[in-house]
C-alpha cells in the first residue's frame, strides 16, 4: 500500500502542479498553428449513402501559445491577458488557447432513405486560420 | 489511426484506434451531421445516384454552390444550369438556402379515390428538420417530345392542385399552380408548390398529395392523360421521374437549442 500510496504521489505530481500542461505539446511543442486535417467520409465507408463530397479538409489548430504573442498568431487582446495572469501563477490559470479564429462551412449531399435526398449546409466546419484565444 | 505531423512535414502514426473507438467517432460525427445514425433502409439496399432527385441536388452541388461561406456565391451568369434548367429565381433559392431536400412522387392510393385522367402524387415530407423554414418549394416534371403515338398536340396547360378530401370517392381540390406548354417543348416542367409543402409540414395529417391535372389550352373541360402528352411519371425512366424540391433556411434560435442539447 505504501509502494502503491507513493508511486501514485508520483504519478500525480505533474497535474497537480500544472494541471493546464497540454498532452500534446508534449509530444511536439511549438506556436500556435493550422494543422493539416483530411475527413474521409470514405475511409468511414460511408459512401454508399453519402453522395458528395469524398470528405473534406478540416484542419485542426495544435501548438503553444507562449509569451510574447506575435501578430501572426492572431492573438486575441484577452490572450495577451490570459498570458499575463498564467506567468504570475502558472499551476493555476492555463495559458491563452489555440484555437480557430476564423471557420467555413461545408456542403454536404447524402440519401436521408432510398429515395428522398437532402443537401445540407454545415456551419463552422472547416478552420481557415487558428490563433490565441 | 490517429496521425499526427513529426515537425518535419511528415506525417506518422501516432496510435492506432480500436474498433470501440472508432464507432464511438462515427457516432460523434453523425452527431454533428444532425443523425442519429446512418439512414437504415439503405444498408441492404444502397440507394441509386442516376434517379432524377438525387441528379437534381448533384447538379447544384457541382454547379450552383460556392466553395465556402466567406465566398460570395458565382454570378448567375456565369454558373452552369446544367441539365435541370436551373432559372434565376432557383440559382436565389439556392444562396439563401442551408437544406435542400428533394421528396420522389409515390402512387400513395387512397381506395375509393377517382383519378379519372389526371395523376396523383405523393411525397413522404415525413423528414423534413423541425428547426428549418420554407423558403420555397417547387414539382419537377419531365416533358419528353419524342412521344410515340401522341394525339393530343397543340398547346396545352398543367394546373396542379392539393388533394384536400377523399370522402365518399369524391376529391376536393385547392388550385396551387399551373403552366402552359408548347407542343415541342422539351425538358423539365417547374411548378411552384411552396404553400402544399408548407401545409404538409404543419398538417402531416392532411398529406393527401397533389392531383396533376392536363387539358389543352383552348378547351378546359377536355382532360388529357399527363403521359399523352409526353409527362414522364414515376414508373418512367429513372433520371426524368417527377420529383418535388424544397429548400429551407435554418432558424437560428432553433438550431442554438439543439446544440445546447447536445
């Protein structure tokens, strides 16, 4: 129980002293940006009901959001805040997030049964840029 | 798999997803399509492309659309009609919609009924999303010119009315639109059934169809057969089968309402 008791202090010590540490800046680190996404409606084998499109490039944003902020990472004035505040008390207010600033929508074409069809339009679907919120 | 970028312009695997998860992904994104699940009555049968309605909505998504919402639309002109003749006022329809469904004709029977020479048509509008509103709706007939053995030449006119009642063997009829038609036109017919479409979606009840009704221009009384005159119905060649189109622009303060739920 002791070995148990400790190995679990251990293991908890990261979260409690930075519980907003991104899991995937751990795995690669750096700025804030577009990250190359593909949805295949047909590696989902949904083909055979969904019309158009074959999928579709969705991005994703990925990346840190460290100080400074720099104009190309389309900061928001909040962020430059948010950043403030996480350098005075890192293990407890997160950083600025990297998400999209700016989304489109798609156009998507499937068979609602075998003979009625609908062709919809899908709001903030894909990112066209990210930036620090 | 999830892949991710190394930060050297590759991309490697980065896990692979099990089985469990990747059907709780596919649940998600149909989630996000605004789907339970995927439609049940295709997975044995998978429905086909070539028929006229899902041509139709093909058509506009090759053809009509712009790229993405920032993008303004092309100018009319400079967009293909394609092989539906799509009009200004459809290409309108289009820009301002965010659903477009297409309803294929039934023979939905009703016994007792007299059809006499006319034809009924039925569309299950059953589907048709809650949260949307109608901006229009049109029936899409095809007049084919190459009628073999065709008597009935000359000009003629389509009056299309809803079905109201079928009491007794007898049918009440409420006008909802009609079209003159030259004797070598060819191609697809539009009637606009904007206020039938409407009425269904708020009365599914009193879905009784349409009475499609043809007599030539100069006699009314005289009643013809649609197919005499070149009409194709929908027992005919699958791409020319009459078909109704609705197109619908979502409410916002529904929509916001969904989500939350979800």
């Amino acid at each position: 129980d002791a070995r148990r008791k400790k190995k679990s202090e251990s293991t908890n010590w990261d979260y409690k002293t930075n519980p907003y540490t991104d899991p995937g800046a751990t795995f690669y680190s750096r700025t804030c940006r577009i990250q190359t996404l593909y949805v295949s409606f047909r590696d989902l084998q949904w083909q055979d009901w969904i019309i158009a499109p074959d999928g579709y490039d969705a991005y994703y944003c990925s990346g840190e959001c460290n100080f400074p902020l720099n104009a190309h990472m389309n900061a928001t004035n909040h962020a430059i805040v948010q950043t403030l505040v996480h350098l005075l008390n890192p293990g407890k207010v997160p950083k600025p997030c990297c998400a999209p600033t700016k989304l489109s929508a798609i156009s998507v074409l499937y068979f609602l049964d075998e003979s009625n069809v609908i062709l919809k339009k899908y709001k903030n679907m894909v990112v066209k840029s990210c930036g620090c919120h | 798999g999830v892949y991710v970028d190394n930060g050297f312009d590759q991309t490697v695997v980065h896990r692979v997803v099990s089985q469990h998860e990747k059907r709780e992904l596919e649940h998600e994104f149909l989630n996000l399509l605004g789907l339970p699940d995927r439609p049940r009555s295709i997975i044995d049968m998978p429905p086909q492309v070539k028929r006229s309605a899902p041509k139709f909505l093909l058509d506009i998504y090759k053809n009509a659309l712009g790229e993405d919402e920032e993008e303004k639309p092309a100018a009319h002109h400079h967009r293909k009609a394609g092989e539906f003749d799509l009009t200004g006022q459809d290409l309108k329809a289009i820009d301002q919609s965010d659903v477009i469904m297409t309803f294929a004709a039934h023979n939905h029977h009703v016994p007792g009924v007299r059809h006499e020479r006319g034809k009924r048509l039925w569309f299950d509008v059953s589907e048709v999303p809650p949260q949307e509103y109608i901006i229009g709706a049109e029936l899409r007939l095809y007049r084919s010119a190459d009628v073999k053995g065709r008597k009935n030449h000359g000009s003629h006119t389509i009056t299309v009315y809803r079905v109201l009642k079928t009491e007794n063997g007898t049918r009440e009829l409420q006008y909802v639109d009609a079209i003159n038609m030259t004797t070598n036109q060819e191609g697809w017919l539009t009637l606009n059934v904007t206020g039938a479409l409407d009425h269904w979606v708020n009365n599914p009840d009193e879905n009784r169809g349409l009475y499609l009704s043809v007599h030539p221009a100069d006699r009314l009384v005289h009643e013809v057969r649609p197919e005499d005159i070149g009409i194709v119905e929908f027992r005919g060649d699958p791409d020319k089968q009459p078909f109704m189109v609705g197109y619908f622009k979502s409410s916002g303060i529904r929509e916001s309402k969904v989500r939350q739920k979800r």
